[in-house]
C-alpha cells in the first residue's frame, strides 16, 4: 500500500521512551512525512503484525533498541492535506510508552538522527524541531509515568 495519496488510512505505532535521567528518545525523520523534524521512533504496521510486534520491529530497525510496550499512551488520526486539500498522508497513530529491555542506540532504516532530549528542551526553542502534536504525546507520557 502506498503511503502518500493511499486509499486508505495506515495504522502507524510511535514509542515514548524514557531514559533513567527522565529524558525522551527523539528521532530525526529521514523520509516523508516529517522529513528533517524530530519525532518518537515508529512507523507503519506490516500486514499480518500486532501492535506490540509493530512498535517493537520499528523501534529496533530505527535506534537499534529493544522495547517492552507497558501501556498505550494515545491514539489519534495525522491527517496531511496537500495544497489542492486532497489528503496527501493519513496515519491512524496508536502510540506506546515502552521501557528499554536492551540494544545499544544507533539510528538506521528511516531515521537521520537519535538522542536523548529532556522535557525543558521539547518545550524551549532549541535544535529540535517537533510537531506540536507529537509535543502533546511527550507531555501525556510525562504525567502517565509520574503516577
């Protein structure tokens, strides 16, 4: 199934994940959408895959990281319209807040770039350029994983 212009929404998985100094792991997107902003790690659900199987592959091919989904964080609809207003990228999102289980972090597949970022940086102007929904996400993660 093509991405852009599809004919149907794809199911994409994203992963919050926490370091031990209560930072979050952003990557910088090396394809559409989002090219060259900072991102969760995640993709597109393969046919036949889970959710935890999807979110677990995707983080592994893009930080070389393995994950332990722990619980659902959000799921929400990324809808891109094109300047003529057809849908260019639609995405049902179902994003994890997941714990490190091993792998060393290193960026391949889709992703140009990975660190560490703390809360005060996705919230400042700083080097990171990420979608105010994405922020949104962060922020939820953050309040689920303080109770």
């Amino acid at each position: 199934m093509r991405r852009e212009y599809s004919e149907a929404p794809i199911v994409g998985v994203g992963a919050i994940i926490f370091n031990d100094e209560n930072q979050i792991l952003l990557i910088q997107r090396g394809q559409e959408p989002l090219k060259g902003e900072w991102s969760l790690p995640g993709g597109a659900l393969e046919l036949g895959e889970t959710l935890e199987q999807g979110i677990r592959r995707e983080v592994l091919e893009e930080t070389g990281l393995e994950v332990e989904p722990v619980q659902i964080a959000e799921v929400f609809d990324r809808i891109v319209h094109d300047e003529a207003g057809l849908v260019r990228f639609h995405y049902v999102l179902v994003d994890y807040l997941c714990r490190v289980t091993g792998g060393t972090l290193c960026c391949a597949s889709d992703a140009a770039a990975g660190r560490w970022a703390s809360r005060e940086e996705l919230n400042a102007h700083s080097i990171y350029r990420v979608a105010p929904f994405t922020v949104a996400v962060i922020e939820k993660a953050f309040s689920l994983r303080i109770r």
